[in-house]
C-alpha cells in the first residue's frame, strides 16, 4: 500500500510559520514531502533553511494578515511560486492579556482580526482554489480555549471558540467538495506567546501540575496531527478539533 502519511508532490501554506508552532508544522509538513508557502509578517528566514534542508521547495510570502487585503495575493503567489495549493494551515495568531474589567476595545479588535477574520477569509479564498481543483486539506489552530474560558485573555477566548465553530461550518460544507477542514487545539505550548506564563513560577507550577504528561508542550509536539490532517490518512475525518495537550483535557 501507499503510504497514506505521504505528502510528497502536495504543496502546503502555512500562515505565521516564522518561529513556535507554524514553523514546527511547517518542517512537519516538509519532513512528510510537501513544498512550503509560508506567509506572514516577517520573512522567515529559518523555518525556509529547514524546510529546504529537508530537499523541499518554499517560498516565503510577506502579508500583515491584521487586514483581509493581502489574502488574495497570497493564494496568488502560493500557486505562482508553487504550481498549485493543497493543504491551508491557519496558524498565524496574536494573545493580548489584561482583566476583563481593564481590556481595550484595540486589544480585542487586534486579536479577532487576525485569529479569526483572517482565518475564515484565508480559508475562503484557499476553499475556492480547492473546490476548483477537486480538494484539499485545511487545518485550523485551536487552543484549549475553544473548551474552556481561561483568564485574562478574552478576545483571545472568543476567537479561538470561533476557530472551532467555523471548522465545524466549513466541514458541513465542503466534506462533499473534498475538503477535509479540521482543527488541532495545542495545549500549553513552550512558544513566545506563553512567555509570560511561563516566567510566572507560581502560575507555571500550577499550570504543569494539572498536566498529566509533566511537561510544556513543544512546537515538534504538533508535527504528526498536522501530518495526519493534511494526509490522505485523515480522508474521513472532517470538522474534528484534535486536542494535542499531554492529557490537559483529560484532567
């Protein structure tokens, strides 16, 4: 038999891919024989010396994705670069930490805009190239916090509940199309967003205690769901929200 896990000859862009979680998916994504389109603010020049280490193609597309304006253009340059599109991973994201009491209005708006307008968008515009051409793959970045509340991070919370309720939309209309859409939820990630957790020691000692496998998580941690979301091996799975988070849930 094939190797369903083979992404060899797939081309797969993966938004906000310069360091953390992106770029581990990205290297993933290669290591399994896809080619790289990674878009984001900055060119990320390390995540494009692994991947073609790795003997894959990457083309590095610069796009501030606070803004629906350059997600056309970055398809475009996705299938002019690559020769075509078929796996979207919506990982780019921003986290904003105050009390609810104390949160601005930009806080919110700066979050949303870009965890899940730019989401659902990217995924309209990839869905449409995907729709025409037979199908594809599109995986979504949860959080735990599209199960829970959490605390000091409310558009963050809104956002990542939005992620898991737009996969679910998208699965409903497009598994007939097919295209898989679904989600991986890290858990509590050792990535520059949970800097400032993890410098607390009383909250970080809090936060391993209840997770059963006695660790941060690590962007690497994510490469075989996204493997497995983006593959051939996951052709009947569709809006599923795959919880990747050393037992957090299970707790």
């Amino acid at each position: 038999m094939a190797n369903p896990f083979s992404l060899q000859g797939k081309v797969a862009l993966v938004t906000g891919a310069n360091t953390g979680l992106g770029q581990g998916i990205a290297v993933a994504l290669a290591e399994a024989g896809a080619d790289i389109a990674a878009a984001g603010i900055r060119a990320p020049r390390e995540t494009e010396e692994k991947v073609r280490a790795l003997g894959r193609r990457f083309v590095a597309i610069e796009a501030n994705l606070s803004s629906v304006e350059p997600i056309g253009r970055v398809v475009r340059e996705t299938l002019d670069g690559l020769g075509g599109l078929h796996i979207l991973v919506n990982n780019a994201g921003l986290i904003r930490r105050a009390d609810a009491v104390d949160f601005t209005e930009k806080d919110w708006d700066d979050v949303m805009n870009v965890n899940i307008k730019a989401a659902f968008f990217m995924a309209q515009a990839a869905g449409r190239h995907m729709i025409a051409s037979g199908g594809g793959k599109i995986v979504n970045i949860a959080s735990m916090l599209s199960f829970q509340g959490g605390i000091r991070v409310p558009s963050y919370t809104a956002s990542k509940s939005g992620i898991a309720g737009i996969t679910r939309l998208l699965a409903n209309e497009w598994a007939n199309k097919g295209i898989n859409v679904n989600a991986i939820a890290p858990g509590y990630m050792a990535t520059d967003n949970t800097a400032q957790l993890r410098a607390d020691e009383a909250r970080s000692a809090e936060i391993l205690g209840r997770i059963p496998a006695g660790r941060w998580g690590t962007p690497a941690d994510l490469g075989g769901a996204a493997v497995f979301l983006a593959s051939s091996a996951s052709d009947y799975v569709n809006g599923a929200i795959l919880p990747v988070d050393g037992g957090w849930l299970a707790r």
